[in-house]
C-alpha cells in the first residue's frame, strides 16, 4: 500500500467534494477516486498502519458526499448514475454509486473495524 497515494487521492477527492458545481464527468471522476481509495484501503494488512487522522479525514468527506448528494444527483442525474454503476458493477459496499437508493450514510469501514477487532480481542 502506498500511504502516498492514498493521500494524494484524499486532496482529489477533498477538491471534489467541495466544488461539487462541476459537470457529470467530473461527479463520475469522483467516484473513481473514492472507488480507488477504497481499494488501497481494502488491500492495506495490519502491518500497514495507515493513520487515524487519515481515516478521520476520508470519514469526514464521506459525510459531506453525503450532505451534497442531492446536488450530485441534479449535476449528474439518477439515470446517469444508475448506468454508470451498472456498467462499473459497482457492489452495494460502495454506498457512493448508491446515494439516490439510501436512506442514510453507512457507517465508516474503520468504524466496524475496530469494533469488530475490540469484540474478537483476547481478554486480558
């Protein structure tokens, strides 16, 4: 995993997320950094430690995504985004090519993680 890159993909998404205005194509590029994002961290082991900050940070704009959706679905369209993810077979785990289908945010992968580690853990 590339720590690097994974911060470099969080600016790209920060830009998008914020200035939200931009055309379909831009919407559609946005998923496919959060898309890409979601792939390193899902490759990333446990001797990979990638810094709580940085997942704060992701959970953050998955919040704000969230909060604009309403304004990414009049820039890019339900019909377009249903394509998309459909060409994409993008998995119902990639809640961000479902915002027109949800009713709320998902809870932060680290979120579930964590407690998932906290519950396995040996006692002790």
């Amino acid at each position: 995993m590339n720590l690097q890159e994974l911060e470099r993909l969080g600016r790209k998404y920060y830009g998008y997320v914020v200035d939200m205005e931009g055309s379909g194509v831009e919407i559609l590029d946005m998923l496919f950094v959060r898309d890409r994002i979601q792939s390193i961290l899902n490759q990333s082991g446990p001797e990979e430690e990638i810094p709580a900050s940085l997942y704060e940070r992701l959970h953050q704009l998955d919040q704000l995504l969230w909060e604009k959706r309403e304004t990414l679905l009049m820039v890019l369209g339900e019909r377009e985004l249903r394509y998309a993810r459909q060409q994409q077979q993008s998995p119902r785990s990639h809640w961000w090519w479902y915002l027109e289908e949800l009713k709320m945010l998902p809870q932060p992968w680290k979120e579930r993680s964590d407690r998932l580690a906290m519950a396995f853990a040996p006692p002790g």
